[in-house]
C-alpha cells in the first residue's frame, strides 16, 4: 500500500525521495539547481519539500503517487 502525500505537508528530502524515486541527495540536488522548489528549514538548513511540489514532480515525471 502506498502512502498518499499531504500537499500541505513540508517533506525533509529523505521522506520525499521515496515518493520520487530517487535518493535523498538526488533529491537536495534538484532544490540547489531548483528543479524541485524546496526551502532549508531548521538550525541544520536541512531541505524540506512541500508535498504539493512532489506531486508536481511526480505528474512531470508520469510517477503514481
């Protein structure tokens, strides 16, 4: 059973990888070259994708969530 995303959701690029296929430095990637708009958050500026954004990705990409 799949997880269903929360568009409203902000995701650490680690739980949106799964979602995406990809790896949570392919992920990070994408932000730095904002090919998946994301935001450093928290004292450590750790990358968080908002869920609205992966399923964007994933329709881009012909990905079922």
């Amino acid at each position: 059973m799949k997880r269903k995303i929360d568009p409203d959701r902000w995701y650490t690029a680690r739980e949106a990888a799964p979602f995406l296929g990809v790896t949570e430095l392919t992920v990070k990637e994408y932000c730095r070259k904002e090919i998946i708009k994301g935001k450093q958050r928290g004292a450590r500026k750790t990358w968080h994708v908002q869920g609205r954004e992966i399923i964007r990705r994933q329709k881009a990409l012909n990905l079922d969530s």
